[in-house]
C-alpha cells in the first residue's frame, strides 16, 4: 500500500490540497490515523501534513478568549502559562490525555475532529461553548459534535483553531478506562456569566450535557447540588470494562468531582 | 586482584550492561543476507470449514516468492505440531489428542489460527498479497467457554472428540473423601473462575530460518525459551529432518513468562518454507498476532468443596474443574490443569484426603498452556479462598484457621495425599513472619482511617506452597511426560583459567549470566568477571530443557554445581602430580590448591595452564584439558512457598481497587543473588496482581472474537497500580538439591491473586460478600457493591 505525502505550509495550501486529490485526509497529529493505516483499515490515496504549518500552533488569549491553534499538542496545551492562567481546567484535561508519546504527538484539532466518543477534548469544547474555526467558516460547539467519529466538518474542511470564552469557573474529571487511559466517563463542569454546562464524554456515543444538572448547579455551584442526580442508563454505552449503568453511576460521581476540581 | 563474587551476594547483572545500551541481539534485529519476509494468514473466524484457498492474484504480485497452505503441508507429508504430554482418565483411556497441523487443513479453529503463509521480498510486498488471497469460509457456530463447550448440543470441534472433552481427569482418593465429608462438621463451597490471562512478553514471537543447501543444514533463530525441544520436537516430529542438521538460536529474548516455552507451528512453517524459497526467512509477529497466537493461560470453572470438623480441622477437599484447552493440544497444554494443579490442592494444610477431578475441554479460543506459575496459582486460588470462606462461615479467624492446619515444620518431610512428598517448609515461620512484616497489628487503626475517609480497607492472606524446579524425569514419566525434564551444563575452563559454561537453560531476564557466574565464581575461586555464561544455541550447548517451572537454578544450577565439582575434583589430581603429594592430602580453597600442613600450593590459574599445556602431567592416568559436563536429574520436585498479605482501600463510589500495602515472607531455600530473588518476587507479584485486579482475555461468547485483542482493551498491571513492597526469605534449605535451592520464578505470581482477592473480598465483608472474581475491576466491584447495599425487592 502506498499513499502521497504532501507538507503544505499554509492551511490555504493545505485546504487546496485536499480539495484536489481524491481520498485525500488531513494529517494532525497521526494518533489515530495512523494506527488505522497500520492496519489497513484505512487506505489514503494522501495524507496531507499540516505540522509545517506554523501558524496553525500558536496559543494566545484575545479579551474574553483563549485561541489555540489546532495542531497545539497535547503537551503544547498542558504545559501553556497562557493556557494555565486563563483556563486551568484545559490544562488538566490535556495533561491527563493518553500517555507522554501521546501527548507529545497529538493535537486539540486532531482530538476534536476526530470526535472519538471517549476522547476527553470534545467535553471540554463543549462544556467551554467553544467556536470551532475553520478555513471556510465558524461553527459552534453545539452544532459541530453530529455523531460517533462523525462532525459538522466538511470532507475538505480543516479546523484552524479553537476559541474558548474564558469562563468564571470550570474543573475536569475522567474515570480512566485502566487499560487505554481513555474516559470511560469525562464531566466538565463549566460556570460563566450566561449559565453553567455539564459536558459529558466517554458515557455515550458522543459528548452530550445533563441539563438537569446544569440547572442544579445553577442555583448552588457545589458537589452536593448533583450528588443525587442520577442519569438515566438507557442511552450510554456497554463494554467489557464499563456496563451503561456503570457509566450512568459515574458521570455523578465525575461531576462531583469536577465541580469540586472547578471550587478548587 | 581477586574478585571472587559467591553465593549470597548481589552483584549487579552482568547482563545489564548490553540491555541497558541497546546492545541485545534480538531477532528482530538481526539481518541475513538476501532475507525475504514471512507473514501468516490467520482465520478470522472462530469455527469455519475452509471450502477454497486461491492464491493466484497474490501470486501474481511483485517480490512474492512462495505462499504455502495445509495441502502443500499434506503433500509433503509432514507432522503436526506434537503434544508433550499424554494424560489418561481414571480407567487408563488416552486423551483425546487431534491432530494440530502446521497450517490449517479443511477446518480453522479459532481466530488467528493459520491458514496461510506467505513469503516475499518484503514485508509491504507480503503483507499486500496476503491480502489478495481469497480464502472462502463457511462459518461455523462456534464455543469459547467451557461450561458451554460440554453442553449438549454444543458446536463440536472434532469429529472424533465427543462433547469437545479431551480427557476427564482425576487424582485422589474419591471414596476416602466422601467419607470424611459424611463427617463433617460443617462443609464450605465455593465456586469460582480462574481468568484467562495473555501473558504478553514485551518482545513479541519472531523467527528467521535459513536452509544451506550446499550442507543439509538448516538454522532456526527464534523467540524460544526452550531451543533444544524445539529442535528436538520439530527435526524428529514435524518436519522429518536429521536432528543434527537443525540448528536451533535462541539469542536474547525479552520475557517470555511461559509464553514461549512451546513449539510454535510458525517455527515449523518458516524452517520449511526456508528450504522450499532458497532464501532465508523472517518473521516478526506484531502485537495484534501475538494476542490471538501466543498460547493463553489459566481459564478454570472450578467446584470447590472442603469438609471441617467443629475445630476448624480439615477433613478433606474435594475439587471439580472445567478447564479450557483451546483449540488444540498445546506443547504442554494438558499437563497445566492436572499435574500441575491438583497435586499443590493440599496447600501447606494437614488436608488428610483430597479428591480432584479435572475436565479438560477443547473451545474455539487460542491454545492454552502454562503461563508463569501454571496450574499452581490456580490451585493456590482454590485452597486459599475456600480457607477463607470456611473461616468466616465458622466464625474462626483466618489466621487462626491457618495455625490449625499448617503443617508443623518438624512434620517435614511430609507426605501429601496428592503424589507428592514435601521435602522441606516452615509455612508457620513464614507466616508469623509476615504478620509482623506486614504489621497487621496496626490494621485495625489503618482500616478505621479508611473508613473516615468512606474507603473500605481489607487484608488478605495467602499461606501458599508451590512445586517447581521441574522435574524428576522417572516422576513425570509415570504422570504422562513424554520426555526428560533434566537439565545439563558444561564447564569449560580456558588454558587462562578463565570460564565458559555451557548450560541447556535460557536467560531471558532471570539474570542466569549472574546467578550462575556466582555459582562457579565460589566453586572455582576464579573472579565473577571470568564466567561467562553461553545458553540458547544448539551448536554450541550440548543438550538442554529450556527455562520454564522456576527450573533453571535448581535443576540447571544444580547440574552446574556438579560440573564444578567434577572441575575441582580433577584439578586436585593435576596438583598432587604437581606437589609431588598425594591426591587425598590437596586441598581446594578459593582458587588455591595446596597441600595440607604445607606451604606448598598452585593457583586454580596454574592447574588450568598445566592441563592445556601437559609437560609435567600424568598422562599415564589423566586426559589434559579442564572440561567437565553433568546431568542432573532431581530425585523431587522443590517447594518453595511462604505467606503474602494484601491491604487494599477501596472507593464504594467508583469500585476502584487500589493495592496500598504488600508484604511477602518466602522461603525459597539457598538465595544466589539476593538483588535477583528480589526483582522476581516483584515481578511476580505483579504479575499475579494483574491477574487478580485488571487483566482477563474476554471472547465474544457468539462470534468468537477476542474483545480483549489489544493493550487499548486488555489491562497490563503498570507501575503506578502497585505500592512498594516488603519483601523478606525466611528459607529452610531444600533437602535434595545440590545448593539447597527450591527456586522463585514463579512464587510471586503463585501467591499473590489469592492474597489479593481475599484482601478485596475481607474489604467487603461487612456487606455479606463472601467471593469475588478476578479481575476485581472497578466495574464487577460497584456492581457488587450496588448489589449488597441495594433493598431487596418485595417478593
């Protein structure tokens, strides 16, 4: 099996590319397409390289908003002053991403657009009411999450950056499957001015929120507002290391958590 | 300057020093000139009958060489892959023993059986026409568990095996023990499972073979624990060829755990594709081949039954076990369950009378066969937990149940009800010992902290034995072994007075290159950085049965201790010569013989030069050169053992499990290397607590498939799940073996999934839970929680 490579150095570039070549897909960070490639189930005609595109890494805060670029590396997240002043929770969340090998390769647009129901990033762009930037377009987290692996992208379509409102308040926690250190139930809990969001990943088949919760929290912003919220277990996912009322029972306990994470 | 490292010291591992700078000679590193690359088709399906192979578009791709199938293997009339021992039921009836081709022929039986190999210039070219070959399936319904594979009406593997039972095994007196338990006072019973583990060494199976045709000579370089039964199985029984034309390397191999203590049918293939492509042939399994081809290990459904009087005496036990084979008769499958197993069933108990009866069954999973510990830990389970439970159903302490039954150490040697005779022990000691080690003393005001913090805190104990160092050939010949289990080695001592030695055993992380070093280092009095040791070549080591069942020191130390003493002992006949005295007045004392009462000496350094260079030499009686070799074949097996306690906290909320404290008082008789016995606990205890708390291979029980075929599903014990732990020996030598060494590969693994569960379910005790299966994972814990705690619906 053989597939082109190509390293443009600007997303324009890149958007051309992949609008051109047939069977073409956009290269991130690789923590999952290339595994797939491994074992041929996936068969790029291209992969088109975004890693030499330096603008795409860049980390800052503009007023009320953290920009980060969308190939920023796990560790790039973890480790950012800017990150960890602005939006703790988002460094946590990154630094608790995988292993070392993982983080040091992979990227937030990556994650996000990959949308692995157990991927922890997706809670947090929801949960923050992130925009998620486009070469084309802007699209709000709530619309951007459609399905399992599957998003509001555009086949062509390269996600930028993300840009989080800097929030009052958030906090993170996943139970870690043991074996793949993915969620098995990640809850971010996020306060700002408009209201509170509790993201859940991991539990479904793709990130949802607990409005109940939601509510909760906002009459008392503490880990006993959602301690006896229970979630009903009809919609979550079973497998061999979690049964959906499992995962039900734990996005409370997860949710205490990150509430008491985002109090500090 | 003399460096004479001996027994009871640690020296750092000589072998480190390679490993720790990238300068291990694994397969998969080494390259032959104009090599071609090997990959195996294996079958999707669990059950499937194989209507057509067609190879032709694959073949048609450029770089392909060769791609061989089961009729090209039946065409050349070749053996299957030969099972090492044959155990029979009650009444002497043979197991039933299938056939087990090299390639699949007419019928897969398990996913990732092989069905195809295929050969090209390169692994891209071979992978990519592996995939054009068109293999047509009719599926089959298939079974993975044994409760279900025994049923009637179950999917059949074999024509000629009813019920998919290859032997209903026994041992033990049944009458005597249904006596005992018509008087018993009270009778605990326990069911459980055993998980099925992957063992998952890091390095994963390779192999490259190469066939000189100018010679006849074929050489197999591979992953192997065990390279002279390889050569010996594969010449004389699978591919017909002249033992002494095969060539078999194992160089450095990176864990093996049992894993790779079996003749692999991919050794078989590649070895005989090698002569048909006239080119050398490698092979690297990925990790993905190696979780549905490495032989699994334990899987047990097992009934337990132990009788007490009003004392909390035991009276007698009574176990029955389902236990999964696999697809096929792996090199040592049938023997794991059974003579492995039922023996230990005693435990370090007075247990007078034991029944034990074992249903061997074949499924549509991976062959299984010993993983480190093999048969034993799943024994020690049993004992341990229905200990357990007797204690708490009578309302006796677990200790104190313990101190009932162990066997006194005056009681040694003690001859259980199971076959075996222990030679040596003092469990009490080990486990007063633990106590203390453990400070179980202070658990009650540790478990009290738990609880304010709303954890569950419990301790477990395992007071275990095992049989290791295996074996006594005429013992394991009367249990079914179809070969030798003695082990040999070589010591070959240079005109420098320098050392090599031969020996039959393979070091594959055990650290032999020290241990053994140490070994002769004392003996010969020559410094420890002039032994090397050579292992893992059948060209170069005379003969040898591999490194398996915690063996290597205690039977291939032991043959070595007597090449040394053989060295010693002809040594002294050159010095008398020398010394002009007799030979009964030379003394041998760290590297110096000298005559007794006099000044008069020659160095270890000097009688080896005088042996290679026989000017003055009494070549009327003595051959020159310093050369010696031994068998040694153990007249018992040893019985290492000791006493594990667990501490776990555990979160009600989430079921997580967390080990916080770990303590082990073994006696493995005579300690080598301190520093070594240490790391192998640890290693082993590790390995055990992954058994009890995160690893278990899970099959979908419809289609067959491994759910668990990868690290992102099957839980490896890491680091962080584990405390640092208190290690201590308290050793009583081993009566029968040269050095007094019992062995401790495997003790950890042995005794820590009982310690470990016992612990988990002493945590929960407060909620009635009176058993829980392994793995203890975070999930089955909150489920048994909910369960415990929930109202009971109204009827």
């Amino acid at each position: 099996m053989t597939f082109a490579f190509h390293q443009p150095a600007t997303s324009p570039e890149a958007v051309a590319l992949l609008g051109s070549i047939p069977d073409s897909t956009p290269l991130a960070g690789g923590m999952t397409l290339l595994p797939t490639i491994k074992q041929r189930l996936a068969t790029p005609a291209a992969l088109i390289d975004l890693s030499r595109i330096p603008a795409m890494s860049s980390i800052s805060v503009e007023g009320d908003t953290l920009a980060i670029g969308a190939m920023a590396r796990h560790v790039d997240v973890a480790e950012s002053a800017i990150v960890a002043a602005a939006i703790p929770l988002l460094a946590k969340l990154a630094a608790g991403i995988g292993d070392p090998a993982v983080r040091n390769r992979g990227t937030i647009g990556g994650s996000v657009a990959n949308n692995d129901p157990s991927a922890d990033y997706p809670a947090a762009v929801l949960g923050l009411g992130a925009t998620i930037v486009t070469d084309r377009r802007k699209i709000a987290a709530a619309d951007f999450f459609t399905g399992m692996f599957e998003t509001a992208l555009e086949p062509d379509e390269v996600i930028t950056s993300l840009r989080f409102p800097v929030p009052v308040r958030g906090g993170y926690a996943k139970f870690k499957s043991p074996a793949s250190r993915y969620a098995v139930v990640g809850v971010c809990v996020v306060q700002s001015p408009g209201g509170v969001c509790v993201a859940v990943t991991g539990a479904g088949p793709g990130v949802f929120r607990v409005p109940e919760m939601e509510t909760a929290l906002a009459g008392s912003f503490t880990p006993a507002a959602v301690a006896s919220i229970k979630v009903p277990a009809d919609n979550m996912s079973s497998d061999i290391h979690a049964d959906s009322e499992y995962r039900a029972h734990l996005i409370t306990v997860m949710a205490k958590k990150a509430v008491a994470a985002a109090i500090g | 300057m003399s460096n004479i490292i001996g027994i009871g010291e640690s020296p750092r591992r000589k072998e480190d020093f390679r490993f720790l700078t990238g300068r291990g000679n694994y397969v998969a590193d080494m390259k032959r000139p104009d090599a071609t690359v090997g990959v195996f088709i294996r079958s999707p399906h669990a059950h499937a009958a194989i209507r057509s192979i067609d190879t032709t578009a694959a073949l048609a791709l450029p770089g392909v060489e060769v791609i061989l199938t089961g009729d090209d293997v039946a065409a050349d009339g070749l053996g299957g892959m030969p099972c090492g021992w044959g155990i029979s039921n009650a009444e002497g009836v043979p197991m039933k023993e299938p056939a087990f081709p090299m390639l699949a022929q007419g019928k897969v039986r398990f996913v990732g059986d092989m069905v195809a190999f295929v050969v090209a210039d390169t692994l891209a070219q071979a992978r990519a026409a592996a995939e054009l070959v068109k293999i047509n399936y009719d599926v089959l319904p298939a079974v993975v568990g044994v409760l279900e594979a025994v049923r009637p009406g179950a999917p059949q593997l074999f024509d000629d095996v009813p019920n998919n039972l290859c032997c209903d095994w026994e041992m033990g007196d049944k009458a005597a023990v249904a006596v005992a338990f018509r008087k018993a006072a009270h009778v605990a019973r326990l069911s459980l499972v055993n998980n099925r583990l992957i063992g998952n060494p890091m390095e994963p199976r390779s192999a490259i073979a190469e066939y000189n045709a100018g010679t006849g000579h074929y050489t197999l370089w591979t992953t192997s624990q065990f390279p002279h039964v390889v050569r010996f199985l594969m010449a004389a029984l699978v591919l017909n060829i002249p033992e002494q034309k095969l060539r078999v390397v194992a160089p450095d191999v990176g864990g093996g755990f049992g894993v790779k203590q079996f003749h692999y049918g991919e050794e078989a293939v590649i070895t005989w594709a090698a002569r048909r492509v006239g080119r050398p042939i490698k092979w690297v399994a990925d990790r993905s081949e190696g979780f549905v081809s490495d032989r699994h290990g334990r899987d047990h459904v097992t009934e337990a039954e132990l009788a007490l009087d009003e004392n909390g005496k035991f009276l007698a036990l009574k176990v029955h076990t389902l236990a999964n084979m696999g697809a096929y008769l792996s090199t040592f499958g049938p023997n794991i369950p059974t003579n492995l197993y039922a023996p230990l069933l005693g435990g370090v108990y007075t247990t007078p009378v034991i029944y034990c009866n074992v249903k061997v069954v074949f499924t549509n999973t991976v062959p299984v066969d010993a993983y480190r510990g093999a048969g034993r830990p799943e024994a020690t389970f049993v004992v341990e937990r229905i200990v357990d439970v007797a204690a708490a159903e009578m309302g006796i302490d677990r200790v104190e149940i313990r101190r009932r039954n162990i066997i006194p150490k005056e009681a040694y040697p003690y001859q259980t009800p199971m076959l075996v005779e222990y030679d040596s022990g003092d469990p009490m000691g080990c486990l007063e010992g633990a106590l203390v080690a453990a400070d179980v003393a202070g658990f009650a005001e540790r478990k009290a902290a738990s609880e304010r913090e709303g954890k569950f805190r419990g301790l477990g104990y395992s007071t275990y034995v095992e049989a290791c160092g295996l074996a006594p050939s005429r013992f394991a010949g009367r249990l079914g072994a179809r070969g030798g289990l003695y082990e040999s080695a070589t010591v070959r001592v240079h005109p420098t007075g320098q050392v090599t030695v031969l020996i039959g055993t393979h070091n594959h992380g055990q650290g032999h290159e020290t241990t053994f070093a140490q070994i002769i280092s004392e003996k010969l009095g020559v410094n420890f950085e002039n032994v090397d040791i050579v292992f893992g070549d059948t060209d170069r080591v005379q003969f040898g049965m591999g490194t398996y069942g915690s063996r290597s020191l205690v039977v291939g130390g032991a043959a070595l201790s007597k090449a040394g003493d053989k060295v010693v002992v002809k040594g002294k006949k050159i010095a008398a010569h020398l010394l002009e005295a007799g030979e009964h007045d030379i003394e041998f004392k760290e590297g110096v013989f000298s005559v007794a009462g006099t000044d008069r000496s020659k160095t270890f350094q000097e009688i080896a030069g005088a042996a290679y260079v026989p000017h003055n030499y009494p070549l009327e009686v003595l051959e020159p050169g310093l050369e010696e070799q031994a068998y040694y074949d153990p007249i018992n097996f040893t019985y290492p053992g000791g006493c594990h306690i667990a501490e776990v906290e555990i979160d009600p909320e989430t079921g997580i499990v967390t080990l916080v404290r770990y303590t082990a008082v073994d006696d493995v008789g005579t300690v080598i290397n301190p520093m070594i016995v240490e790391g192998q606990l640890h290693g082993g205890i590790v390995q055990g607590v992954g058994q009890a708390l995160f690893e278990g291979a899970v099959y979908d029980e419809v289609s067959g498939q491994l759910l668990s075929g990868s690290f992102m599903d099957y839980t490896m014990p890491r680091a962080d799940h584990v405390p640092n732990m208190n290690i201590q020996t308290h050793s009583t030598l081993c009566t029968h073996t040269p050095m007094g060494v019992k062995g401790c590969g495997e003790v950890g693994t042995i005794g820590s999934p009982a310690a470990v569960i016992n612990s988990v379910v002493d945590a929960l005790s407060h909620l009635g839970v009176q058993h829980v299966d392994m793995p203890a994972t975070p999930n089955r814990i909150w489920r048994i929680i909910q369960n415990a705690t929930m109202p009971q619906a109204a009827e």
